[in-house]
C-alpha cells in the first residue's frame, strides 16, 4: 500500500504534466498565447466547475510544503485566482473561450448566472470538503492516525456521490441549452 504524503506527491506529478502537456498541445495547435489562454481558463474550469480540488491542488500542495500552509486557505487563494484570471479574460480576451469546448462551456456558466452559477456553488461546497480530506492526508505520518477520515469516510463518500449527481445533471442541462447535444452522442 502506498503511503499517503506519496499518493498525494504522485497525484501533484501527474497533474502537473497534465496540465504541462495540455499547454504543450494547446500551443502547437493555436499559438503560445492562446494555448496558456485555454490552459489557464480549463484550469479555471476544473477549479470552478468540478467538486473535487484536483486543479486547485497544483497550487495548494506546493503552498502547504514550502510554507505550512493548510490547503482549506490556500484554496480560498486558488478561487481568487481563477476567478480574477476568468473576469480579465471576460474583459481582454473574450474571443479565448472559443478554442474549446471546455472553454465554451465555462463562458456560458459565467456569462449566464441563473441557473449556471449553481454548478458553482455546487462545487465549491464539493471543492472544500474534499479539501478538509486533504488537508488530513497531510497531517497524518501513519495509515493508522486517520481517525477523522475513517471515521466520516462513507458520510465523505454519500456527499461527494449526491454533489456528483447535481453537477452531471447540471453540465448536462448545460449543454443540451448551449446546444451541444451532439458531442454527448
């Protein structure tokens, strides 16, 4: 069994070279500037739009190993960002949210508050409970010392599986009023 601070510094890795390797794509395909573009507003996408910390974590693990910083803060942090990085690209470079549809998806969450914005908050709350696991990962040194975590594992489980069902049934509605129904088929 792997230890937890190695699960957590392998998942970091390879998000990481995702996130690297996506750039690398975007960029050969369009240009430098629109590839960081689209890489900055999907990364804002999975921050935004998706209950589980996975983009906000390649900010918020390097933070809590260089300065103790506990991932619950730093996340608040990583939530300005993406927000602030999504309402100057809403100002300066509207024309980004075009390269893909994960981007096309995103502006049409931002742009239209009601009923959008509940896929957001939605996963905000996903977002900071998965975090309080985290956080918890960290601070253990031994499998055995999880008490919380084991303890609050299947009520963690049962809440993260109905915030999973609100948010594919919200990015489904999402797309099928955006118009996009042929790329489910």
């Amino acid at each position: 069994m792997t230890k937890p601070k190695k699960q957590v510094l392998l998942k970091f890795c390879l998000l990481l070279a995702l996130l690297a390797g996506y750039f690398g794509y975007l960029s050969y395909t369009y240009n430098v500037a629109t590839g960081g573009a689209a890489a900055v507003l999907t990364w804002s996408f999975f921050v935004l739009c998706t209950p589980v910390a996975d983009a906000g974590f390649l900010l918020d693990f390097p933070l809590r190993l260089l300065f103790g910083i506990r991932m619950v803060v730093s996340e608040v942090a990583v939530w300005a960002v993406a927000i602030g990085a999504n309402v100057l690209m809403l100002i300066f470079g509207p024309s980004y949210y075009e390269t893909t549809l994960l981007t096309q998806i995103l502006h049409q969450i931002l742009t239209q508050p009601f009923p959008y914005w509940g896929v957001i908050v939605l996963s905000g709350f996903g977002t900071f409970l998965s975090i309080r696991f985290g956080d918890e990962l960290l601070d253990v040194i031994h499998h055995h010392d999880r008490a919380y975590f084991h303890s609050h594992h299947f009520k963690h489980e049962m809440i993260l599986f109905v915030f999973f069902l609100f948010v594919i049934f919200g990015y489904y509605e999402l797309i099928a009023s955006v118009g996009l129904e042929a790329v489910l088929e």
